[in-house]
C-alpha cells in the first residue's frame, strides 16, 4: 500500500467528519431553507441508523484499516 501524506489525510478527515456531522446534525445539503417532507410511513421501533452515523463508521473503519496497514508495512530506519 502507498503511503499517504498526512496533509491529505488530515484534509479528506475534515471534509467527511463535516459532512458527516451536516448529515447527523439534519441539514439539508440541498434545500437548507425548507424543512424535509414529513414521512408517510411510521418509524419502526428500534433505533433508526442514519446515513451521517453510517457514514462515521465507515470512515472510522477506512481508517483503521489504513492505520493497521500503514504499521504493517513500515520501512525499518536505516
């Protein structure tokens, strides 16, 4: 695996925890003046898992992932 520059990282982990956080907090990318239409089916019991929550998760494991591969691969100093 490349190393990645940790400029690039630390800029892809703030645009996605930012965007993530406009997904948990409930801002509407798209029309943040108007409110979402209300749903027509009932919310089922249990927790309902949202795409910003998902979207968390799935950062947090891409970079787990790249972290554990990172100290894997680790050139020895000269």
């Amino acid at each position: 695996m490349k190393f990645v520059p940790k400029a690039v990282l630390t800029i892809t982990f703030v645009a996605a925890a930012s965007l993530a956080a406009a997904f948990v907090g409930g801002i509407s990318l798209a029309a943040p003046n108007n409110p979402p239409p209300p749903s027509p089916d009932p919310v089922p019991p249990g927790l309902p898992i949202d795409s910003g929550i998902l979207m968390l998760i799935v950062a947090a494991a891409g970079l787990g992932i790249y972290k554990i591969y990172q100290s894997k691969y680790r050139k020895a100093p000269r």
